[in-house]
C-alpha cells in the first residue's frame, strides 16, 4: 500500500505540497492509466473486468486517488498490455538524480515488501549490466560512447562523484543518477570500497 499521508492531508488524496518521500505517486499513476486506457479504447468497465478488480477502484486510480498495491497496479498492466514501470516513470531530464529515500514507490499488499522504479527501458532499447568496484584515487573518465548511450548508476557502498564530467554529483549508498553516456563522464570513488551496478543503455 502507499506510505501514510503527511499530517493533515485527507487519506487517499495526493497532499498539496507533493508527494511523500517513498510513497505511490498517485497523479503519475492517474495520468499513466487514463493514457493507457484511451490508447487501448477501452472503457473503465473493461478495463476493470479484465484486470479483475473494481471499477470503482479504476476510477479512484484514474482520479489520482485511492491506495493501489503492486497486485492492483500489475493486473492493470496486464489488461492495459504496458509494462509495469510505464505506469510509474515520468519523461527524464537529461540528468536524473534520485536518492535512495526517494522515487516512485508501491508496496506489496500482503507482505513488506516495496519497488522504486528507477527507470523504465524505452522501445527497442538494450541494456547491459555491470558491477563496478573502485577505490578511491584518480577518476576514471570515459570518453562519450556512442550517440544516443544513457548510463544509469546504483550506488551499493561507499560514496562516489558520479556523472558528466564537468558535473559530477556525490552518490551514497542507494542513490541513484542516469546521465548521457555519450558525453564527457567520471566515476570516482571517494571512500574505499565503494562498489555500484552500472546499466548502460543502448539502442
């Protein structure tokens, strides 16, 4: 389920002052599925029907309101045929930066247990994984890759400046930064140990 609303903000409605850390980002979600819907022109009693939950529940969802769990959001996908970090993802900047106590996140309805979409992988994207090691010491810096690259960084431990050359961003553990691999970037440790999950994207 969603994290609890700040104080003084009425359940299931997104509080004036933006989202809570870590919570549903429920006028994403709303914006996603009334998209989806009008692309697939389906009506909110089919989509509910297939999805097999309420339509009372779709329309809270596509009002920007409710308390969606993974399961709920899932099966909306499933009817919808998008992938699940569709409903989630918001148009990135050029630089993207989200700290581990941060980004869009649902929770599991039946057991403790949450997802934070860092970033959905666009059409006919490809994705190669790494693990990255490094201490601290000169930085290492990659020339820009070919055109089109985006390079997406987890920080597990440690700390690092991470990013575009000329604008490097401290990372702790858990935070997370996208930035265009096709220009000038560094990674440099900053404690000893510091290890991290490299995706560079391709198409």
């Amino acid at each position: 389920m969603v994290q609890q609303q700040p104080h003084g903000s009425t359940p299931g409605t997104p509080d004036p002052a933006g989202p809570t850390a870590g919570a549903a980002p429920l006028a994403l979600i709303a914006t996603s599925l009334r998209r989806e819907r009008a692309r697939t022109g389906l009506s909110l009693t089919e989509v509910a029907r297939r999805a097999g939950v309420a339509k009372s529940t779709l329309s809270q969802l596509e009002s920007g309101t409710g308390n969606p769990s993974i399961e709920t959001l899932w099966a909306l996908c499933v009817a919808l045929d998008v992938p699940f970090a569709r409903l989630l993802d918001p148009p990135r900047p050029v630089v993207q930066v989200i700290r581990a106590d941060q980004g869009p996140t649902v929770a599991a309805a039946h057991a403790d247990y949450r997802a934070t979409v860092l970033a959905a992988s666009p059409p006919s994207a490809r994705r190669d994984l790494y693990a990255i090691a490094a201490e601290p010491g000169p930085q290492r810096a990659s020339d820009p890759h070919m055109p089109g690259v985006i390079e997406h960084v987890v920080l597990s431990t440690g700390r690092a400046l991470v990013g575009l050359a000329d604008d490097p961003v401290e990372l702790a553990p858990g935070d997370y930064i996208a930035y265009p691999g096709d220009l000038p970037h560094v990674f440099q440790a900053l404690e000893p140990g510091t290890r991290a999950v490299l995706i560079s994207e391709h198409t």
